[in-house]
C-alpha cells in the first residue's frame, strides 16, 4: 500500500496572484466593450430602419452626458483593445525573415501600432471630407 | 482525438479583432464624443438624411454589417473564453449566450440594414 | 541549534510550503533563516536547509545550471528555476518558496509530472521522413535558414515552467500544454520532417492548440527562450488553414 496522497491546490483566484494574470484579464475585458460597441451601432441601425423621429430621438440620447461619459470609456478599453492586440500579434506569426534577418517580435508590434495610429488618421481625414 | 469546430469563430475572432484594433478608437470617437458634441465634426454629420443614404449605400451597408458583425463575434469568442477563465464551466449554456447572442445581433443588424432600403 | 554568523553573512528567511502525506492533510509553511553570500542561488539555499537545519525537505535538482530541468518550482509566486535564481534578489524581503503550479504536490517541493511524460510521446516527437530513407543517401541537407525555423523549439529542457505559468493546463489538465505543443512544432517545422499530416490530428483538437487563449506567460517564463506561445499560436492558423482546406486536398479521409 502506498502511502502517497497527491495534492491539487484550488485554482480559485488565480488571476489574481501576479500582475501578468491580471493584464490579461484586463485585455480579454476589453471584449465586453467591443461587443458593447457593436450593439451601440446595431441600436443606431434599428433606429435609423425605423424613421426619422426614431433617429433623431438615438441622437438626443448620444449627445447625454451619460452617453459621452461611456464613449469615453469605451474610447479608452479600445485604444487598450488595439494595444494589447498588437502586443500578443507577434505569438500567432511563424519566424519571419526580411532581408535575411529575422525579424523581432517586438518590431511587429511596432508596426501593428504604427498601423492603428494611420489607420485613425485615415478615418478621421475621411470623415472630415465627408463633413456637411 | 475530435476535431474541434474552433477555428471558424477563431477567425472571426481574429478578423474582428484586427477591426477593432485598427478602426475602434476613431469609430468609438468620432460616433460617441466628436460628433454628438460637434468638435471636429459638426453635429449635422449623423444627421437623419445623411445617415440614410449612407446605409442605403451598398458600401455602408457592407461597412455596418462588417463592423457590427466582426465585432460581436470577435467578443462571443472572447468572453466565452473568459467565462472558463472566470471557473464559469463551459457548457451548452454558456456556448449559447455567446455565440447565440452574436447570432441575434448579426440577423437584427441583417434585418434593419435591409429594412433602411437601398 | 547556534548558527555563527560572521559579520559578513546575512541571513534570509526562506518559508518553504511543506507536504508530508503521511503526517499532515494539507500543504503547511515552515520557515528556515538561511546565511548566504551574493553566489548562492535559491538551489543552494535550500540545499544549506537540508544539510544544517532540515534534513527532511525534498526538493529535485541535479545539474545545478538550468540544463537538466529537474528544478523547477514556485519562487515568490513565480514560476523559476531554483538553481538560476539567487536569494540576493529577495533580501532583504523574505522568499515564499512552493512546489511547481498546476502540478499534484507529492511532497514538498516534488510533483507528480506523469501527465506531462505521458503527453510527450503524443507529438511523435521523431522525424518521420516522407519515404524510408537508406544509409547510401547520406545526411540530410540543411541550410541556416532552415534550422533556424525550428531550433528555439529544440531548446527545451522540459523543466515544465510553462506548464506551472499556464492558466489553461491550471484550469484543465486535459490540455496538451506548451510544453508538448512546442516539441510538436519543433519537429512540424524541421526540414527533414514530413509528418505533419500525422500530428494535425493533436493540433486540431480542443486538447490541441485551442485550449490556449494567448495568456503568453508561458513564454515570459521560460528559462531557455522557446517561446511555446509561439509555437502554439503559430498552429492555430495552421490549424484553421487544415480546417477550412481540407476539403480541397486529395487526402483519403477527410478527418
């Protein structure tokens, strides 16, 4: 008969013993706002299929301190969205060569960002030609 | 060994995610701060008329369905992750609230965007 | 029991989690005061445990320079190996040492690592050449840039760090675990090998690849620069790329 008796320690909590865990629940928080997002445009969608007054009403209500206050929230887990994407990005790539050296992990995270920062100047640009 | 059905929300996920990532903050600005209170972009920039014609436009139907949709089941795929993270065991229910949402958000996003007209 | 202490020793306290099945239910902290000198590493602390204060502390080490992967364990809550680390970091705090996470604690500071010895043989890990190859055709060619996709992943030393940093085998032991994934990827990657087709099975399965949620501390930890994260997250687009393609290629199950 043997005398071992293995022990599991509980996994409760565990997010919450290092710094690390924690910033990755932080970036896998971030889907809550995204999806948050998604439904806001599905909102103004259905209020804009169903007419005029029903738009302008979805408009009333962007322009609620309320509704500013969350977008500024959202605006932030965003830009914490798109940080850490680029962050975690180099993971899901092979070993890249360019130039017969390889390319660091960090660099594509660089470019990723750099890449987010156009990509809103680009869109900003576009809807200020497109302004009334 | 089963092969999991994993990579089909993966790549949403994926796709959703670079969207997000690339596009989010200006979208999240410019519909939720700069317009409603006109800095930088006047109010009568989501006006009813223009918003009309923008989602009548098969362009910004693709781009609303596009966003909507990508971003919905980049999130399902996220939090369902999440709630195992979370000790939320992952069962039918969970899988359903998930991807079952994304599911209704992606056919009401369909629907109204179909009913604006063209 | 009198330690004399030269004025130029310090003296760390080490609280070690203890596990003796036979004689308490539950894991227990015992704290040691240990002298050392700036060389000493974590390893040598508790060796100086076991030879002057506590001969009854089990702890598994061997090559006492981070080759042999035999010492592996939880150093104030992080994944580490003992002989790799030095007790000067930590003074003057104290140093909270625990056997490895995600591992059943057989005693002390050892683990029960079957599971992960038992996984390892499931990513064939062995070239499989395309065709029987005979000893008259020579060695096998291989360039720089070829070795060079896959030797990180050769590098490691199975210490199992990863697998105590990663949440998802914490969560649920059923996963294959960077560990193996990345052995699996070393081989899928090398030139002379042509099984990937054998190992996709593994891959594309829940206890394959999409378990893994991108946490990436498995990588953070590990003391040879494997990068398993990559090795893993690598494979889901190949995963997804078998996944969607399979009915493209002329194979003769479509599984």
């Amino acid at each position: 008969m043997s005398a071992r008796r293995p022990y599991m320690r509980p996994m409760n909590g565990w997010w919450r013993r290092d710094p690390f865990f924690v910033r990755y629940m932080v970036r896998e928080a971030t889907a809550l706002v995204v999806a948050l997002y998604a439904v806001v445009l599905l909102a103004g969608t259905l209020c804009l299929a169903r007419g005029e007054t029903s738009w302008n009403a979805w408009l009333a209500l962007l322009r609620t301190p309320a509704s500013i206050l969350l977008h500024l929230l959202m605006l932030v887990a965003m830009i914490y969205h798109a940080y850490s994407w680029f962050e975690i990005m180099p993971k899901t790539l092979p070993v890249l060569f360019i130039g017969g050296r390889r390319v660091a992990g960090t660099t594509i995270t660089r470019v990723g960002l750099i890449a987010a920062a156009l990509a809103t100047l680009v869109t900003l640009a576009v809807a200020w030609t497109l302004r009334p | 060994m089963k092969r999991s059905g994993q990579p089909v929300f993966w790549v949403l996920f994926g796709a959703g995610g670079m969207l997000a990532a690339l596009f989010g903050p200006a979208l999240v600005f410019i519909t939720g701060i700069a317009v409603p209170l006109g800095v930088l972009l006047p109010q009568g920039f989501m006006n009813y008329s223009r918003m009309l014609s923008f989602a009548q436009h098969w362009a910004g139907k693709a781009f609303l369905l596009g966003a909507i949709t990508l971003f919905i089941w980049h999130a399902a795929h996220r939090i369902f992750h999440s709630l195992h993270d979370l000790g939320i065991h992952t069962g039918v229910v969970a899988r359903t609230l998930c991807y079952g949402g994304a599911g209704v958000v992606t056919l009401l996003a369909v629907w109204s965007l179909s009913a604006v007209g063209l | 029991m009198v330690e004399s202490v030269s004025a130029l020793e310090r003296i760390i306290e080490i609280e070690v989690l203890r596990y003796r099945p036979e004689q308490e239910a539950a894991p227990v902290a015992q704290s040691y005061r240990v002298p050392f000198t700036d060389d000493m590493s974590v390893l040598q602390g508790l060796q100086y445990i076991k030879d002057h204060l506590d001969g009854t502390l089990s702890f598994r080490w061997s090559c006492r320079m981070a080759i042999c992967g035999s010492c592996g364990m939880m150093i104030n809550g992080k994944p580490q190996l003992s002989c790799q680390t030095f007790l000067r970091e930590f003074y003057p705090g104290k140093l909270r040492i625990e056997a490895l996470a995600h591992f059943p604690i057989e005693r002390d500071l050892v683990v029960g690592v079957d599971d992960f010895i038992d996984k390892l043989a499931s990513a064939k890990p062995w070239l499989i050449p395309r065709e029987p190859r005979s000893l008259e055709q020579g060695e096998y060619l291989q360039t720089p840039r070829q070795l060079e996709q896959y030797e990180q992943f050769s590098s490691c030393i199975n210490c199992l760090l990863c697998y105590a940093a990663c949440p998802q085998y914490g969560l649920d032991s059923k996963f294959t675990g960077p560990g193996v994934l990345a052995l699996l990827h070393r081989y899928n990657a090398d030139s002379r090998d042509h099984g990937r087709e054998q190992r996709m099975p593994l891959v594309n399965s829940l206890e394959g690849v999409w378990n893994c949620t991108a946490v990436g501390y498995c990588s953070e930890v590990c003391p040879k620069g494997v990068d398993p994260a990559n090795a893993v997250n690598q494979n889901k687009v190949n995963s997804a790329r078998d996944y969607f393609l399979r009915f493209l290629r002329p194979r003769a199950e479509g599984k």
